[in-house]
C-alpha cells in the first residue's frame, strides 16, 4: 500500500519529534502493509513552514537512517500545503513541493474558509495545471454542514483524501457518517493516514480499507487503492463517477415531477 500523506519526517512540524520516533512510524506503516510513503511536513505560514532546504536535509537524514535499518519502504517527497491564494505562488517559485513532483499537490483547507473562496483559488490551481487533493474534507465543520460541496468540487476536478483514522470511527460519529456517505457516492479517491507519531493518527491503512471495503464495495475500495500509485507516478486518476443511490421508485417520481436525472446535492 501507498500512503501519500504522513508527517515521519523528523523534527520539522508536529509530526515525528526525533529520528527514532520516524523509524518506528516506517516499522508500524511497514507492518501495516505499507510499501511506499510520501513524506509531507506541512506548509503553514507562522506555524510550520520549514525552509525548503531543511526539508530536504530531514529527507536525507531519514532516507539515510532508514537504509541502515532492515524496514523496507520506498521513500518520497511532497508538502502538505495550506490553501490559501498563495498557494499558488509557492508552487509556482518551487516553495512548497507536489507529491513526487507530480501534478497532484495535497491542500489543506484553513480551518474556516468562504466556499467561494475556496471553489476559486482551487480553480487557479486547476488551471495552471496543478491537481488538487483536498485533505480530510470530514475533518471539518464547512464540508459537515455542506455535504454538497464535497459533491461540487469532486464535480469540479479537485480530488478527496480522507484520512484513514476517520474512517475507523477516530475522529468521531460525524466525521464517520460523513465518510460513508462519501465512500457510498464515489467521492473519495483517496485514504491516507495523515500519520503524526506512532500515537497520534496511527501510520496505518489497512484496517480503513477493509471499512472501505464493506461501505462501497471491493471493486471501488482496490480503485481507491490504485489511485494512490496513480498519484505517486503522476499519471490520471479513473474516473469515479458519482454513484446515483436513488431507487427505481425515486428515479420515476424525479421523473415523472421533472426533477431532473440526479438526486439533489447534500441529501445523501
Ligand atoms: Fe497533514
């Protein structure tokens, strides 16, 4: 399996405190199953924001550290980026990094945002050619309160990662239930463990895909599997297209009352 998103990197955020702290992150995401990691410390102006230089000391030093230990995992390079209109600058001056230098970039939405905001500046990104993953959509009180906007901006061409501790029932019934909805409509494209220390948010990814699994089905659950390589080697995602949970009862009184082909946003 191929977590894109892990803060193991030492020393640069809240992540791993110390180079120990990192090697038995990679033993337990190793023990998971977990062949290939992207290491993404954050880009968050005034609370963590490392040097890109340092970050790329902190890969060697790991990568290092790593070898000399019997742990096999394939390390790789990227930054958990805030969103903000910036954003877009930083990439551009090579700032802040892409997963693997890719077209995919992980973007963390603030805390609270305007959706108008948010549709916007991801819509530059899109445009320069970037592809935006958007972070743990569950994780916020916006997209909890707005289902539909999570149905709008996969709609739009962003891509959704939840994180694999949500899906687990960690950060609560809401953030859960919102995750199976989105697994049960085609909107997640992506699991990560969004891994902090060997505690907090466990390097882990096997238990969420068995949940997976049983909310949306094998076939989507190894897609959702597949499309972290597809990330990894930057190459296009599958399509997903929404699933329509009407039943044939439903699809004839939408029908038959002219509402139209598709169930309304946020009802799922
Ligand atoms: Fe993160």
């Amino acid at each position: 399996m191929i977590d894109i998103h892990n803060h193991i990197l030492p020393g640069l955020d809240d992540g791993a405190k110390d180079m120990p702290e990192a090697l038995a992150m990679a033993e337990m995401a190793a023990s998971d199953g977990i062949t290939h990691i992207v290491c993404t410390p954050h880009a968050f102006p005034d609370v963590y924001f490392p040097e890109l230089e340092r970050v790329r000391e902190a890969f060697g030093a790991f990568k290092a550290s790593l070898a000399e230990t019997r742990i096999p995992m394939d390390l790789f390079l990227g930054h958990d980026i805030h969103l903000v209109p910036e954003t877009l600058d930083w990439l551009k001056s090579g700032r802040v990094l892409t997963l693997n230098g890719g077209r995919y970039c992980l973007v963390e939405p603030p805390e609270f945002f305007s959706p108008a905001e948010l549709e916007s500046i991801l819509f530059v990104l899109r445009r320069e050619g970037y592809r935006p993953i958007i972070t743990h959509p569950e994780r916020y009180a916006a997209f909890l309160d707005a289902p539909g906007l999570v149905d709008r901006l996969a709609e739009q061409g962003n891509f959704m990662q939840v994180t694999a501790g949500a899906l687990r029932g960690r950060f609560g019934r809401p953030a859960q239930a919102f995750c199976r909805r989105m697994a049960r409509r085609r909107l997640i494209h992506l699991v990560a463990s969004d891994a902090h220390s060997p505690r907090r948010r466990h390097p882990g990814l096997r238990k969420a895909f068995l949940v997976l699994r049983e909310w949306a089905g094998d076939e989507d659950a190894n897609t959702i599997m597949e499309n972290a390589a597809a990330v990894l080697e930057d190459r296009d995602i599958a399509p997903f297209p929404p699933r329509d949970e009407r039943t044939w009862l439903q699809r004839l009184s939408d029908r038959l009352f002219n509402r139209g082909g598709r169930r309304g946003r946020g009802d799922g």
